[in-house]
C-alpha cells in the first residue's frame, strides 16, 4: 500500500510518517527511506525506528519488537491498510494516562490546569501536512486547521502581506524536553511556566494552533504586533477562524504572544 499523501498517523509514542518527507541520517538510512512508504519514528528523541516497504516491515534497530508502543503503532499502521480507512477529517484523541505520570514527576497536578484556567489538551491520532514552515520543515496541523492556514495565508498574500509558519503541531514529548532542557540550566518550574505552557496544556499539542512570522521578523518575538502581518491578522483573522491566544494581561498567566494564534473549528 502506497502512504497516504501528506498525513501523519499518531500515537501515544510514536509517529508514522509518509514517505519522502525525514532526511536520511546515514547512506543506509537513505536508501532505506527512498523506497519507505512510511516511516516509524519515536516521539521522545526523534529515532527511526522502521520502515514500511514494499516488501514489509524493516527495522532500523536491534529488538524493535520491544520498543515501547510499538503494539500501537503497528496497528494504526495497519488502520492505514484498512480498504475502508478513516477519513483525515475522522479525527480522534489519544489518552492522557502516561501525560500525567510525566508531569508528577515535575509537581505538576491537576492544580495547575485550575490556576491557569488552559485545560489539558489531548494529541490528535492523525495530522495533515500544511506545507512547510520558516524553516523548511513539514507543517503538521489538523485537517480543518491545515486548510483554514492555507486560506488565511492566501488571502494575506492577495493583500501584499506574507505569512509564515514558525511551528504548528507540538507532540507532549516535545514540550517536555523544552522543561527538561530549561531544568538542567538551572530554572525552576514556576519561572519556566512564565514562558512556556506546561507539558500537555499548550494549544500546540491539539494540531490547532500555529506560531506565525513575516520575512525579515525575529520569530517568536514581541516585535511581530508593530508589522503589517500583525495589523493584517487583527483585521482578517477572525474571518478565517483564528484568534490570538495570549493577549496582554491574559487570565493564563502566559506572557503576551502577538505570534501564537489558534484556530477554533466550526
């Protein structure tokens, strides 16, 4: 079975991408990848960890059998086989269960969602790609939100005003590396929790929300509301379902965020 055009499947640990779209990490990799119609690949650290070919399954490390969710995967890759597949459209969310280990482990509670106000927000078990972002990098989204950024940069570009992705869909593995990582530089919890969401409670991880730019911006940086992009999505975005997340002064306690804009379906 050839993959599905431009949709990722999603698990609780790892991610099944179609083929052609991972850069080769080795000559064997490569050639490898070249003929994979999907790609296995652990969320945690990035690993390939199989590739789907034509003639079946290989492994891209000893004892894949044992790879932790790889029961799951193998399933949804198999969903994906199914004649009577779900639809992109046909999205469902994946349990939260192993989420919350993870965050007791940083003294992360239900308190904390309380406090903020954010809710916990489960993953999508399917993405769709939306192009690329700045960076050249595959766009995930989910299939409404992917559709509603095409129409919404299209008719900023009909305006003379260009759009960019800085990121879109964020896994929880992820945004836990971001705490682990700012944790071994020595910041506490709460001073991290000034810049970034905790781990399961950021917009990104529903595949709804994206970080966008405009050439010649610093991304991610205060200075995207004095731009024409900014004043053009203040008037436009709505009309296309987005709305900014994190204005001045916001009930959640996040620093204001004239980049980080979300989309509400329906």
């Amino acid at each position: 079975m050839r993959a599905v055009a431009g949709i990722l499947l999603n698990t609780d640990r790892i991610e099944i991408w179609p083929g052609g779209l991972l850069r080769a990490r080795s000559n064997a990799d490569a050639r490898l990848l070249a003929r994979a119609r999907h790609v296995l690949r652990r969320k945690r650290d990035g690993r390939y960890l199989a590739a789907d070919l034509p003639e079946g399954l290989q492994p891209l490390l000893p004892a894949l059998r044992r790879e932790p969710g790889i029961d799951a995967a193998l399933a949804a890759l198999r969903r994906a086989r199914a004649p009577r597949r779900p639809g992109i459209d046909a999205v469902a969310t994946l349990p939260l269960q192993r989420l919350r280990e993870r965050l007791q482990t940083l003294g992360l509670d239900d308190g904390y969602g309380a406090r903020s106000g954010l809710p916990l927000v489960p993953e999508p078990d399917r993405l769709a790609l939306a192009g690329r972002d700045r960076y050249r990098r595959p766009l995930w989204l989910r299939a409404d939100a992917a559709r509603a950024w095409t129409r919404l940069r299209a008719a900023a570009l009909r305006d003379g005003v260009v759009l960019e992705a800085i990121s879109g869909y964020r896994s929880h593995d992820y945004q836990l590396g971001i705490f682990e990582r700012k944790l071994a530089r020595g910041l506490s919890v709460e001073e991290i929790l000034t810049v970034n969401a905790a781990p399961g409670y950021s917009e990104h991880h529903g595949g709804l929300a994206l970080d966008l730019g405009t050439p010649d911006e610093p991304p991610a940086e205060e200075s995207f509301e004095r731009t024409p992009a900014f004043a053009w999505l203040r008037a436009h975005a709505a009309g296309h379902g987005f709305g900014m997340s994190y204005p001045r002064d916001n009930p959640h306690g996040i620093v204001y965020e004239p980049w980080h804009w979300a989309y509400a379906p329906g």
